[in-house]
C-alpha cells in the first residue's frame, strides 16, 4: 500500500471512528465485536511473544505500522517492528470496536506498556493508545494497520 493509500484509510478510519462516537450509530454486531475483540487480544498475546507464526497468517500483505516514534513503516519493515519479545506489560483497557463496513473494522484501546529497559534509550510512554484497521479478505480478518501513540508525554 503507498503512502496516499495509508492516509485515506487512515482519514477514513477517523472520520468513521469520529462519525461513530458522536452519532452512535455505527454499532457492530454482537459477533463481530467478539470476533475482533479476540482478534486483537491475540495480536498482543502475540506481540509480547514476537510470534512470526501468528503474524504471517494473520497480517495482511500490504500491512503497515506506524510505531510510537511517529514513524510510518511499510511491507517487510512493518511486520518486523510489530513484535516486541522485550515487553514486561502491554494490559489494554477500555477497548472499542467500530465497524466501517461489513468488511472493515477499526479497533481502538488504551494500554499500559512496559518494556525491559534498552542501553540506549529511555523507555517508551507507558501508556499508549493504539489502533488498529482489521479487514476481511477470503473470509478471515487481515490485520492492514495499527498505530501506537503516546497518551501521556510526561513519562517519555
């Protein structure tokens, strides 16, 4: 996916996410709540383990990142930087499922993070919220994005 095309589904992922919060009426199935919920519960799971396994089967082919730094990473560079095998904690709290479309969900939470300390550099916000824009593709849910964003500078 270029550069454009990440910002048009990220614009479209907030003004959905935006759309949904003030009109409440994007509300996802029961099941699909569920389903995404748990979906996103094993990318953590997985991302704690750095598990390349669950990251293949579960990534889309043209997923990209955009880590805590503010950077953007695309193809192979992004589906290196998901896992973290050096966090301590990564606990989400208050997580949201927003459906675009029948094929398209946005996920969103907030997170405690905690990682083993690095030589040389500080460690990453605490707390972060991150987000992430899951598609269906052949019938299963393809991770296509997520983002981490510091939501507290004081701990930087």
């Amino acid at each position: 996916m270029k550069s454009s095309c990440v910002l048009h589904v990220l614009l479209f992922a907030f003004v959905t996410a935006s759309f949904a919060q003030s009109t409440g009426t994007i509300k996802p199935s029961g099941s699909l709540e569920q389903t995404l919920r748990a979906s996103e519960s094993n990318l953590i799971a997985a991302k704690r383990k750095d598990d390349a396994v669950f990251f293949k089967r579960t990534l889309a082919e043209n997923f990209s990142l955009v880590g805590v730094d503010g950077k953007l990473l695309e193809g192979a560079e992004a589906k290196d930087n998901l896992g973290d095998s050096d966090l301590v904690e990564l606990t989400p709290y208050d997580m949201k499922v927003v459906a675009a479309s029948d094929d398209v969900a946005i996920v969103t939470y907030d997170a405690i993070v905690r990682q083993a300390p690095q030589e040389d550099q500080g460690s990453p916000p605490r707390y972060q919220h991150f987000s992430s824009v899951w598609v269906k593709q052949g019938g299963q849910w393809k991770l296509e994005f997520h983002q981490a964003t510091a939501a507290h500078w004081g701990d930087w």
